[in-house]
C-alpha cells in the first residue's frame, strides 16, 4: 500500500510539475486549478547514506522527469571535517543557552514577520521584466553551457535550464525589489545554478557534468557500457537458437573485461528488446529476431 501512495505521489507532483495544473476529482466535482507555485523539497539517499559512486537519480531513486523540473538541486553530505563538526555543534549547543556576543549578533538578523512581509510585498507589487543587457547575457550563458560539452559529445545544457536562468534571474530581480532584471541578477543566476550543476549532475566515474544524468537518468559513460554490453550479448547469441537468461548473463560476465553489474545487464536486454533485436519467451529464454521465424 505505502509503494502504491508514494508511486501516486510522484506522477501527481509530476503531471503537476510539466503542465504546472492540477486536477482534482472529488465528490463529483472535477477541476483543473493552476499550480503555479514555488516547490521546496528534501529527500534522503535510498540506503539512508550517500553513495559517492552513484549519480543523483541511483541515490535518491526518483523518476529523473521529476528531478530534471526543479531549477537547482543541492547535496547535504556531512564532510566528516573536524571544522564544520565544531561550527554545526556550536550553532546546535547556543540553541539552548544565551550568550551576549550572540544575542547582539542575533539582533541584526530579520525577524520572521519581517521577512514575511518582505516576501508578501515583493510577489505583489514588483513584476520584473528583463532588460536587453540581461536578454542578450542570458543567451550568451546559454551558448557557452552547449559549448562546455560539446567537444566531448555530451549535453551540458538544455531550453529548460534556460527558462531556469530566467526564473532565478526575476526572483533575483524581485529580491531586490526591482522591476528590471539587470546583468548582475543574471550572474547571480548563473553562479547558484552552475554550483548546484557541479553537485547533482557530475558523473561520479569521470567528474565531469553530464546534464543526460538529470534528463534520462543516465550518464554517457552508462549508456556506452550498455552500448557494449548489448553488442556482447547479440555476439553471443549469435549461431544459437535461444540462450536461458542465466546462462547468457554467465556467459557474458566472463567475457567481459571490466565486469558489470546485474542491473546493467538486464538495462542492456530491455534496450535490446525495445529495438526488436532480441525476443524473449516466457520460459526465461532471449534469441535473436532474425531466428523467431
């Protein structure tokens, strides 16, 4: 019951996320509401630890179409640094005391009606508009986003990161209470979103940012693993008329040079499948298309 509501959960807030409505069917009543709103979530790694040599979408498992909707996405990992260990216990610890020095600190913070009324003013009143100097710094970001890898055949950037940059370069804009998006706002924009980029869509096995792990759910190292993998397993079909799952997965991990993983292989055979070069029957057995006749 609890995977079948999480699953409901995930393609509600998708559907939501992509067509930014949400229907609602109730007591006889069906709707369609605008959900245009801001959307600030946190989630834990699967084994309740991050995994440094797994991609974002493998920790978290999450549909990468609903990771790829949020604008800037952040990892939360304790360093295990004696530094930060000693600065977060002493934030933790002055939590249940008073100290002076930190209560003049305290008191040149905003107060929470404070910001409340911030907020509540700047979304009412202030609608920034980009000017051209913001417009044409944008575009060039953008071009020089595609430009970072394209030289190694992987996608850095899409039109969606750009209407991100736009969204961040207004709520910075906003922020400030202007109705003019200037080119500072812009480069505030783009220096949150390339910290985050570093942090959720570098790939763990080569350091560098792969934009398809957020967009597909896998890297370009991944998806040529599983390139090479399905052509060892059409290579060893070859000249069979059908192998047992089992036996083929044995047979191509000893012919593998770098070895792989269960999941890897049964990735490969489902890509396989779905271009119509292999056909599995229901005994658990996979041959070769040309072959079924």
């Amino acid at each position: 019951w609890y995977q079948r509501r999480v699953r409901e959960a995930v393609v509600s807030t998708q559907s939501t996320g992509e067509q930014q409505t949400l229907s609602i069917a109730k007591a006889g009543i069906i709707c369609v509401l605008n959900a245009r709103a801001s959307v600030l979530a946190a989630a834990n790694p699967c084994d309740s630890r991050w995994n440094p040599k797994l991609t974002i979408v493998e920790n978290i498992q999450l549909p990468h179409t609903l990771l790829s909707r949020f604008d800037l996405i952040f990892l939360m990992l304790d360093p295990q640094c004696e530094s930060f260990d000693k600065r977060l216990a002493t934030h933790l610890v002055s939590l249940y005391y008073r100290d002076n020095t930190r209560t003049n600190q305290r008191s040149e913070s905003i107060d929470n009606e404070m910001l409340r009324d911030y907020i509540a003013y700047a979304r009412t009143f202030v609608n920034p508009r980009l000017s051209d100097e913001a417009g044409q710094k944008l575009i060039q970001d953008y071009v020089q986003m595609r430009k970072v890898g394209a030289g190694r055949g992987i996608i850095t950037a899409y039109p969606r990161q750009l209407e991100s940059l736009i969204r961040l370069s207004e709520a910075h804009a906003r922020m400030r209470l202007s109705n003019t998006v200037e080119e500072m706002d812009v480069n505030e924009a783009n220096r949150l979103y390339k910290e985050a980029l570093k942090q959720a869509a570098t790939d763990p096995k080569t350091g560098q940012i792969d934009m398809e792990i957020l967009m597909t759910g896998l890297s370009a190292t991944s998806r040529a693993k599983s390139a090479e993998l399905g052509k060892l397993i059409l290579q060893n079909l070859q000249g069979k008329k059908s192998m047992k799952m089992g036996e083929l997965y044995d047979t191509c991990r000893s012919a593998h040079k770098d070895g792989f993983t269960q999941t890897q292989y049964e990735m490969a055979v489902r890509d396989l499948l779905e271009e119509g070069k292999v056909i599995q029957t229901s005994n658990r057995h996979i041959r070769l298309k040309e072959l079924s006749a």
